[in-house]
C-alpha cells in the first residue's frame, strides 16, 4: 500500500471521479464522442459551474474552465492592456509561471514590477501594502499558498486593503482551493484561479477562474470561440455573452470536465473538519525530531504543505529512499517559487502535503520511513 503525500502535486482521486471519467470515455467510445457530449449537456454547460460557483462562492457567470491554473491565469492577465505607466506587485512568494507571464509583459510594455517585502517572520507586510498603495498600481498578484512552502496569505485582509483603490486583485489558489477555506467573495479579488488535481482531488489537464466584471471588462481578448462568438457577416463577428466563458475554447476534455464536476460535488459534501492542521503539525513533528533536518517554514499561519531539507541526504535522496518504503513525497524546486527560495538558498526542497484521506498510521508509517531513510 502506498502512503500518498504529494497532494500538492496531484491528489488522489475518489472513486467518485474515476467513475465519472471513465463511464464517459466509456461512452464516447462506444456511442461517439459528440452524441454523449449532447447528452451531458446539462452537466457540461451548467452543473460544473454551478458547483464551482458555490466551492469557490462566486457568481456562477464570472467562472471558466481552462486546462491548467497557469492557463486560467495567463488567458485573463495576459490579455490586461497594461502600460508603461503601470506598477504590478507580486510577493516573494509568487508562483514562476506567472511571474514568467509578468515579467514577459514588463519586457514588451514596459510596466514596472515591484516586490511587495515579507516581515522577518515570513508574513507579507501588510503595513507596508497599507502605506503605499498608490493608483499607479495596476494589479496585485500573490498566492493564497505557495508551491514551494505551506504559509497561508492573508488574503482577505490584502482584499480589504486594496479595495479602495483601482488595482486589480489577483490571488493563485491553486494550491489553496480544497484544503484551506475560502470565498472569492470574502477575499474581495478580482482573478481566483486554481487546479483540479491537487487537493479538489480532480483529474488532472482542469482549472479555473472566477473573473469579476470590472476585470472582465478591462482585458482586451485578442479571439472568441465559436461556443461564445458567430460570423454574423462576411466580415462581421459577434460575441454573445459578457459572461467569463468568453476566456474558453470550445474544443475541451469533457471527461476531464466530468471528473471535475465530480471532485468539486465530493468536496461539497465533504464532512471532516476542513481547517483541521493535525496532519500537518503530525508530519513536521516526524521531521522535526531527527537531528540535520530544517523546516522551509515561513509565516504564521500554515496549510497542509511541509518543506524540509537535510544537511547530509538530498531531497532527490530523500524522495527516492521513502518510495522504496511505500511513501510519495515530492522534491519542490527552488525555481518554481524563485523569489522566495532563491533568497532562502534552496535550489530543491522535500515537500510532504498530507490531506484529509490521510490517516494517523499514514504519518507514522512516514515517520518510520524517514528516520530509515535519514539515519
Ligand atoms: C502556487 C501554484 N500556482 C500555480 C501552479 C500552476 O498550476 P498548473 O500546473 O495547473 O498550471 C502551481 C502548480 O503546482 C502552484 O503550485
């Protein structure tokens, strides 16, 4: 039996979704593809975002569905007609795809990029974004939870400080949503995106935006599919909806789309006590307790995402000895969390992120392995 860890990576999925997944391939293959998505239409066209609408707690019509985060997030910040005259803030700890995204931008329109500082314990300096927000800022960026390390942001209460003001408010929840409760309502942003396959334990090639109208309004979409727009004239098109669903491409995976109605309707109805930290405080005890061992473990307040290092083994030796003993952890890479971690100077971390189907044995069983693994 494998002990999974690596939820951050990719969670398991419940029998729930593999169903929904694979009765539908089961379908396309047998009556074909186009027939069994004229069936699922209900599901395909509404109940996916009507129960993301209610997981996320955003209005159903400011919600798309793209293949990745990274894809949510560059379709509708890659398309803000930002300038020269604009300032972006991102946090040290901002995932390197966007920053790729923002730093592409800076290159082709020449706006300013400024990194908003951490306070010696690892929490955003709320004082700091507080005294100088200013209306040349153009749109802030920053994760609910990072990649490379379990700190939960204090998102609602940026959403409070930058509500007066004219920035956009963009949050990356990718590694958030599923584990740690949020409303897009409650945070105040403008942008939400996240992923299926972490902890939603959805299937993997999903994710979504919620985008709000004064966003949506804002960015300059260089094309519009064909399940949004017509040729009205021989030179003439028009788009039918002001709704997010203008941010899709017609042609997707609908039974990835499926497996995610699924994941999202069993993390509805989930029961456990969601802001629960047990496994993660179980786990960094387990780490904490052998002698060379050092927590990435900035802020105060923490998700189910715990980064270690050892002095003598490295994390790729680390990974590989708890996978010979039945244990899935995975290697953060400094690179996807570069602000951060280069500052820390970690090139490549061990990333332990437990969920709720984690048992007590699960940690022990990890805590055997490890000390195995270390000594
Ligand atoms: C914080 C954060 N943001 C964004 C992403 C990108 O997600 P995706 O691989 O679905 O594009 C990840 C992926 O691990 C992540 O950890």
């Amino acid at each position: 039996m494998t002990v999974h860890l690596n939820t951050a990576g990719a969670g398991l999925m419940p029998s729930s979704v593999v169903e929904a997944l694979c009765g539908y391939v089961a379908e396309e293959a047998a009556g074909g593809s186009y027939e069994a998505e004229q069936r699922y239409a209900p599901v395909l066209e509404g109940e996916v975002y009507r129960i993301l609408a209610q997981v996320l707690d955003a209005p159903e019509d400011d919600l798309a569905l793209f293949d990745s985060a990274t894809r949510a997030y560059c379709s509708v910040i890659g398309n803000l007609p930002l300038t020269a005259a604009d300032t972006v803030w991102v946090t040290p700890y901002e995932y390197a795809g966007n920053l790729i995204l923002l730093h592409g931008m800076r290159r082709r329109l020449g706006l300013r990029i400024e990194v908003v500082p951490l306070l010696p314990d690892g929490n955003v300096d709320l004082d700091w974004m507080a005294a100088h927000i200013h209306d040349g800022v153009a749109l802030v960026s920053l994760p609910h939870v990072p990649s490379g390390c379990g700190v939960i942001n204090p998102v609602e209460e940026i959403g409070k400080i930058l509500a007066p003001w004219r920035c956009f408010y963009a949050v990356d929840a990718c590694q958030s949503v599923g584990q740690v409760p949020l409303s897009v309502a409650a945070i105040g942003c403008d942008l939400l995106t996240g992923a299926g396959r972490k902890f939603l334990r959805g299937v993997r090639g999903t994710g979504f935006a919620a985008v709000s109208p004064r966003l949506r309004s804002a960015v300059r979409l260089p094309f519009f599919d064909l399940q949004v727009a017509d040729m009205v004239a021989d030179d003439a098109f028009e788009v039918s909806t002001d709704t997010a669903r203008r941010f899709e491409f017609a042609e997707r995976n609908n039974a990835a789309v499926l497996g995610l109605n699924a994941a999202l309707h069993h993390h509805a109805s989930r029961t456990d006590d969601r802001a629960s930290g047990a496994l993660r405080e179980a786990v960094r005890g387990a780490i904490e307790e052998i002698p060379g061992t050092r927590l990435i473990d900035p802020g105060t307040r923490h998700a189910q995402i715990v980064t270690f290092l050892h002095d003598r083994v490295t994390p790729e030796q680390v990974r590989t000895g708890l996978r010979a003993r039945g244990i899935n952890v995975w290697i953060a890479q400094g690179s996807h969390t570069p602000l951060y971690m280069r500052a820390q100077q970690v090139e490549f971390a061990v990333r332990v992120s437990p969920h709720y189907y984690n048992t007590d044995a699960d940690i022990e069983a990890f805590a055997v392995a490890l000390r195995a693994t270390l000594n």
